[in-house]
C-alpha cells in the first residue's frame, strides 16, 4: 500500500508554517483514505453512537474542518 496523492490542500497552504497542526488527507493505492490528525480516542469512544463500533485496532482521530472542506473538491463521487 502507497500514498498516490493528498487529498485538498497541503498544510502549508493552510497556514501551518511550524509543522506543529499538520492534519492531512491522502488517497491510498488502494482506494482507501488515510489521515493524519489529533488522537482522541480515549476522549471521544463514549461518545460514540449505540450503531457506531471501533475495533481495538482503529482509533478516532480529529482533523480540522477545513482540512476536511478543502479535501472536498478532491474526493471522488465513486
């Protein structure tokens, strides 16, 4: 599995110029999403819906609206 390309605008161009808020989107070579954001796991698990489950594996993880609004005009319909 590979990053094939990031999904919306760099960080950069979002105004991060520490590296230190650095959320991301990025299509994967198999046609899945990645993401780099804050873990929140522990915060956020309650709060989960009663029809929403996470494996032991998985993790919630917080980006920022705007990474995920700019990653819009990126993601594919299908």
């Amino acid at each position: 599995m590979k990053i094939v390309r990031r999904i919306g605008d760099s960080p950069k161009i979002r105004g991060s110029l520490t590296g230190e808020t650095c959320p991301d989107v990025f299509e994967l070579s198999d046609g899945n999403f990645a993401v780099i954001g804050t873990e929140a796991t522990e915060m956020l698990d309650s709060e989960l819906p009663a029809d929403a489950g996470r494996a032991d594996y998985e993790r919630i993880v917080i980006i920022s609206r705007e990474t995920l609004i700019r990653a819009k005009r990126d993601i594919p319909d299908a």
